[in-house]
C-alpha cells in the first residue's frame, strides 16, 4: 500500500488529471496478490468499502455512478483505477476520496457531512475504516459482492451515454448489470449493449 499526502498529476480513468491539496484527501493504491478471481473484483471491493467506510464514519453514504465512481448528490466525491496484470496475478487498485478539499463542481465529505465531528476527519481516518471494510469484502462471494454494486448503483434506471474508447456513444437506459458487473444499456431502437468499458454520463430528463 502507499500513501499519497497530495497529488500534481493523478491519472483517472480515461488518462484524465486528478488533483488534491497537501493533506486534504485520501490518495493511495492498494496492490493484491490473487490466484483465481477475477482482477476487477477488487476494484468493486474498494469501492464498495469506501463507500462503506464514508457511511460509518460521517453518516453519508456516497452512491456509486457505474462503475466506481463515488457521487453525492450526482458530484464525484472520489475515483479509482484498476491496473493489473492477469499473467502475474496482481492488481493495483488506486482511490482518490475528496476529505476536505473538493475542486469546483465535486463534492466533499466535509462539506456533504452535517456531523460536528467530520470538520476534524483526515485522510487516514478514512483510510484505517476502509482497511477494515475491504478486510470483510474479501471473504465475500461473488454473489454478495454483485448484490451490493447493485444496489449500491445510482446508474441503474437512470438515461444514459456512455461513451466508447473507440469514439462512438451508445445513448439509452441503463437497466442491470451481468454477473460480471458488465452495464446493460438498451438504447432507442430497443437493442441491449454490454458495457465493458465506458464512460458513463447521466443525462437529465425531461
């Protein structure tokens, strides 16, 4: 595991910048070793105790915009990104949380949080309860992971674009997830598409 106290050049998804100020947020990657398992069930088992973990201990409980992203009230509160190598069995899964400092138009737990007690939260706090969430998440089946992304999603039922790495855009709802947390999005002319990659906005409607 290592620690970031403030980050320049963060890498998101999509090779999009992530920023932090010194000493305001939870910057870290977490390496896991494995055998059999599907690598990116560790990036729903971080998220979802992140997730977790801002629930317990500022009594927010983020919602996730499919596939990891963390969002209050429809404003990223934090990301990951998963890279791994199948060949060596390892994963890095690296999460940025917004603590106390958010940029323009991105949420806070400090300004989400109405608990007298979140004005003193730091980063580490945060990190020492997730520790303990993804601990409990590791000995879950796949099942019990899958029903808690699932629930956990502000994704499903909403109307959607989502776009491709190779440029196009697949519009429609956005209505389950495979058992492999794949998106299933059934566009206007009715056809269903498997999101494996993608990124995802949520449209308004009218």
């Amino acid at each position: 595991m290592i620690v970031a106290d403030f980050q320049t050049a963060g890498r998101g998804r999509l090779d999009r910048s992530w920023e932090a100020t010194r000493g305001s947020n939870l910057l870290t990657s977490l390496l896991f070793r494995y055998e059999h398992e599907d690598m990116f069930r560790f990036s729903r088992v971080v998220a979802l105790a992140s997730r977790a973990a801002c629930g317990v201990l500022t009594g927010v409980t983020p919602a996730l915009k499919w596939p990891n992203d963390l969002v209050i009230n429809a404003e990223k509160l934090g990301g990951l990104l998963a890279v791994g190598s199948p060949h060596d069995r390892f994963v890095v899964v690296g999460i940025g949380v917004n603590v106390a400092w958010a940029p323009a138009g991105a949420a806070s737990l400090r300004s989400a949080a109405s608990v007298g007690a979140v004005r003193d939260l730091v980063p580490l706090q945060l990190l020492a309860a997730m520790l303990g969430e993804i601990d409990n998440r590791l000995a879950w089946t796949d099942v019990q992971l899958h029903e808690e992304h699932k629930a956990a999603l502000a994704t499903l039922g909403v109307r959607v674009r989502v776009d491709l790495r190779a440029g196009d855009s697949v519009v429609g709802l956005a209505e389950d997830l495979d058992a492999a947390s794949r998106l299933l999005v059934r566009d206007d002319d009715g056809r269903l598409h498997v999101i494996d990659v993608g990124d995802v906005v949520h449209l308004r409607t009218q």
